[in-house]
C-alpha cells in the first residue's frame, strides 16, 4: 500500500496525509525507521510455508456473535446536543460548512 | 458510425428492520433530527458494535432474489475517511468477502420509452451489507448533522457493466425494486433515500473492442431521472465522439429542472481508503442450514410469477407485467383469477377498472373496500349473462363506493339483464315503430344504423337487455 519508494514498506507522509496528521521533518525520519522496523519484522512470515494455513481475519475462533432485531429506547436528544461540539436550533449537531460532494 | 453505450448501476438499498445494523435504535425514517441515536451510531469512543442478524437474513435473501452465490464466510471491513456524517472517521463495510456475488437480474417486457426490451440477464458483481451514515444539510455557513440515518442497514447492490440503454437501465431498477418488495427485504422509497443510485456509462464506437472513457451521474432522485439522465449523457458522449474530442473522466450532476449533466468534478482523487478487518465484529459463517431456512422463505419471484400468470391465466406478457408490478397486486389478482373461469376478464376488469378506480382515489391495492372475491363475483355476473358489460361498470362503481358485494346490489337495484323474450320483443317493436327512417338506413345498407337502433332498445330497457340478443333480434326482424 501507499507510495513506497520500491525499497521501503511504508511512505510515512502519505500515511500521516491519509490519517489527517502533520508530522515535522524529524517526526517522519523518527517514524520512518520505527515502522519499517516493525514491516520489516513481519517479512519473517514470508520466509515460511504458510500454503497449509488458512488466512484468518481474527485471532478469536469464534463465529456468528450477532443479536436478534429489535428496537428500544434510544438517548435523550438533550444529551445528544450536550455532547456535541456544538448544535444548531436545538436538535441538529453543528458542523463547519460541508462542501457538497 | 454506430454507437453503443455501456451501463454500469451501484444501487444503495436500506435494509428494513425494526433496530439498526449495530446497535438497537430504532431504524425509522421521518422522526425529529437525532431522537433515534445512541453512543455506537454517534461513534463515541469506545462502544462496541453488536450486529443485527435480520440484516444479514435480509441481504442474503436480497442475494438469492438475484441468484447470487452466498459466501459461506464473510466479514466485515472498516472503511477509513473523514467525513463529519461518519465521526468514527471509518464506515463499517464489507470489502472482499461481500455475503453475496455473481449473480444476474433478468429483464424484459416493455420499457419505458414504451419500445419492448429483449430479455436478458444483467450481471449483479456483488451485494455487500454496511451501515447507512448521517444525513447533513448545508445551510450555507455551516452544515448540520442528523444521525437518526446512521446505522441503518444499507446494501450496496453492484452490477456489472451489462446495460446498452436507459431503457434497460430502468428495467433493471424496476426488476431490482419488485423483488426487494416481494422479498419484503426495502421499502425501496427513494425519495426517503431507501434507495439510491450512481450511474456509470461510457459510449464506444460498435466496432471498437475496448470501452469508452467512464462518466458517472449523481443526483438521480427517481427511476424517471435515471432513463433521463442517461438519453442526455449517451448523446452528449456520442457528439463528443464525433467531433473526435475527448470524453474526460469525471462526475457530472444530473439536473432535473433543466434535464442537463453539468459537470461535478473531474480528476478522480484516487481513494484509499486502507480497508482492513473489523476486529470489534466476528465473521460470519453462513450455514447450509441457515441458507435452507432463508431460502425457503423466499416468495416467488415477479420474474416467474409473470410467466405463470401467462400460462395459467391465458393472459398477455404485457397484462402478466402490470399485474406483477406491485406483489400486492399480483396477490389480489391470482386470488381474484384462480376461481374464477374468465381470468382474462378478470385480468381486464383489474387493470382498467380497478387500477383506474384507485389511481383516481390515490389508493393503494391494500387501501381497496373490496377483497378479490367481489371482482370475481362481478365478472362471474357478466358470464353468466346476469348482467351486461354496461351494467358491470355501474355495479363496479357502487360497489368500490359502498364496499357491498355486487350480487347484492345487483338483487337491490334490480339490474338482472332482461332475457325474457317476450320483454325484448316489445322494446324492438317500439323503437322500430319509432325510428323508420334509421331503419330505411339500415335496409338500404348502412351497417352503423344497427348500432343507433340497439343503443335505442338499451336505453329503453335502461341497460337490462342483452345487447348481442338485441342485436341479433334486430337483424331478424329487419331483413324479413
């Protein structure tokens, strides 16, 4: 993934860009060498056979943890204004102006 | 040079249950702004998601209504962006293991331009199940947020690129429509956004093998603007082409006041949006038995409903179409039609009168004050020569206004046809007597004076008479 120069794992500035985060000069070459550490560590995987092991998206063996449909109350729209950052006449949550997909 | 268009459709199809897909607010749309929401559909940190089983059922019937395979193991993704309707900054979706894929929606009949449809099979890519995120409204200087929208169940229906024409396109919707109502699966009302729709198309000289250049059209609010949008952009491709100049990639906007796209933005920013697996929702392994037990619970589809109606009711492709449309109507007609030994007549009555009679009241089939069996009773009345055509609509109008059956009001008013010889012999003789020069017409050879005279023995018999009695008396008595 990402814009990686063909050598390295990871393109730290198009990470932070995806994840909304502005690192300085010295923050990218820190996390640089952090994580392309940690890739490179997982590259121990490739160097076994893994064809017998089926490709699992949880640790947990555990399947089908759903609940039944129904409805009950929901919160108090009070308490949902009150947490928001902040409303608009009472009943919507204020946002800055969303330009129109 | 000869010009083909290629369609794409991403459908959005709202889920109907009683909660919503991750946690037990109520999914019910039209309620004040933020009263159906609670920590998980605000995204407040550290909540757990618990899924809906009744989601997953439904999109899996969604799936076999269009014969896909069902996947045996499925999970969900998260969905990485910011944007202030999902304040997770992830919408929980399904990336490459979607509950269903491969399979085909099949069209025909006539098509809204009113030009009949070959039918086909439209390829359906995959249905994957994620949750609805928040409405927002821009006001201007800022934009408000209603989340009672997030979280409710929404199915993403693909197609593959299969459609020539808006035409088929429209079909498409409208196939994909019934079956979702047959299947009880979305209310499917697009004006309460139970179901969008993003259109791709791209037009390529017949004779070219590649595809053309990808346009999409957004803000398609009904299967109407759909078609519309469509005929608007395929010609606008179409003289792109040929003046030689180049169909850009982008995102136009489908404007319905003045039937135009104008264009929305154009170099596609590249997503990513860093899929990766939901760790706060197990898999999902999707029994034989489970599969069995949705399966079973299938209704027939509109598809073969429509070919049955044409078999066993010996009625036309097109009657089999309009009755089908809805399953409530399809319903009321096979009950109507099954006793019955005129089910074409029955048909008749129910596409013309009936639907006419409803359609004037702004009345669904559920809204009708009569049951199946009056329109039976009623065309029974006609076949058995107790009461004309004529007298059929009269009692047809009483009894949609009163709700009684029509043998009774037929016994009340007194509107048996008169069949008694003796009675039409008397109304022939009168109107004869009456009219001697429409009957000089009549000998000297003017076919249309016939007419005016059994409409006169009609009128004397107020409707009770039999017309073809009348008339073939009348030609009787006037050639001797």
């Amino acid at each position: 993934m990402g814009q990686g120069n063909g050598t390295s794992h990871i393109d730290v500035r198009y990470v932070a860009d995806l994840a909304r985060l502005e690192l300085t000069d010295e923050e990218v070459e820190k996390f640089q060498g952090e994580l392309e550490s940690v890739l490179t560590y997982v590259d121990t995987l490739s160097r076994l056979d893994l064809s017998d092991i089926e490709p699992t998206a949880h640790a947990n063996p555990q399947a089908n943890v759903w609940r039944e449909d129904g409805a009950s109350e929901s919160m108090c729209r009070d308490d949902v204004i009150r947490n928001a950052p902040d409303s608009a006449e009472g009943k919507y949550i204020r946002v800055p102006p969303i330009i129109e997909e | 040079m000869e010009y083909e268009a290629v369609i794409g459709l991403e459908v959005h199809l709202q889920v109907r249950t009683a909660s919503k897909i991750f946690c037990s607010c109520a999914n019910r749309f039209g309620e004040e702004p933020n009263t159906l929401v609670c920590p998980v559909c605000l995204g407040y940190p550290g909540v757990l998601p618990a899924v809906n089983k009744q989601a997953i059922t439904k999109t899996i019937a969604a799936g076999m209504m269009c014969n896909c395979e069902i996947a045996g193991y499925s999970k969900f993704d998260r969905k990485n962006y910011f944007y202030p309707d999902m304040p997770k900054n992830y919408q929980i979706s399904q990336y490459d293991l979607p509950l269903c894929q491969n399979g085909s929606v099949r069209i025909e009949g006539v098509g809204f331009s009113g030009d009949e449809i070959p039918r086909r099979h439209i390829g359906v890519r995959r249905i994957h199940l994620e949750e609805d995120v928040a409405k927002s409204i821009h006001v201007g200087s800022y934009s408000v947020i209603d989340f009672n929208r997030a979280g409710v169940p929404l199915m993403e229906i693909v197609s593959e690129p299969d459609m020539t024409s808006p035409d088929e396109a429209h079909a498409y919707l409208t196939e994909l429509k019934q079956m979702m109502h047959y299947a009880d699966i979305s209310d499917c009302d697009m004006e309460k956004g139970q179901m969008r729709c993003d259109v791709n198309v791209s037009v390529r000289a017949v004779d070219n093998p590649g595809f053309g250049t990808k346009v999409e059209i957004k803000n398609l609010n009904s299967f109407r603007a759909v078609h519309r949008a469509l005929s608007y952009e395929i010609e606008r491709q179409k003289e792109l082409l040929e003046e030689s100049a180049a169909v850009e990639q982008e995102t136009r906007r489908w404007n319905d006041e003045e039937g135009v796209t104008t264009l929305m933005r154009t170099k596609e920013e590249a997503h990513d949006y860093r899929y990766f697996p939901e760790p706060d929702l197990m898999p999902l392994q999707i029994s034989a038995d489970m599969r069995e037990e949705i399966r079973r619970n299938l209704p027939e589809s509109p598809a073969s409903r429509r070919e049955r109606f044409v078999q066993e009711y010996a009625i036309t492709a097109y009657d089999a179409q309009v009755l089908t449309g809805e399953k409530a109507l399809a319903d009321f007609f096979e009950e109507a039609a099954a006793a019955s030994s005129a089910p074409k007549r029955v048909a008749n009555v129910i596409m013309t009168e009936f639907l006419g009679w409803l359609g004037d009241q702004g009345k669904t089939v559920r809204e009708s004050p009569v049951g199946p069996e009056a329109i039976r009773e009623l065309v029974s009345l006609v076949e058995n020569e107790t009461i004309s055509m004529k007298i059929a609509k009269d009692v047809f109008s009483e009894m949609m206004e009163t709700g009684k059956a029509p043998g009774d009001i037929v016994e009340e008013k007194g509107l048996q046809q008169v069949t008694d010889q003796s009675v039409i012999e008397s109304y022939l003789q009168q109107v004869v007597q009456e009219n001697p020069s429409v009957v000089d017409d009549y000998k000297s050879g003017k076919e249309k004076a016939l007419k005016y005279l059994v409409g006169q023995v009609m009128k004397l018999s107020q409707g009770k008479a039999n017309p073809q009695q009348v008339n073939d008396r009348l030609r009787d008595m006037l050639s001797q």
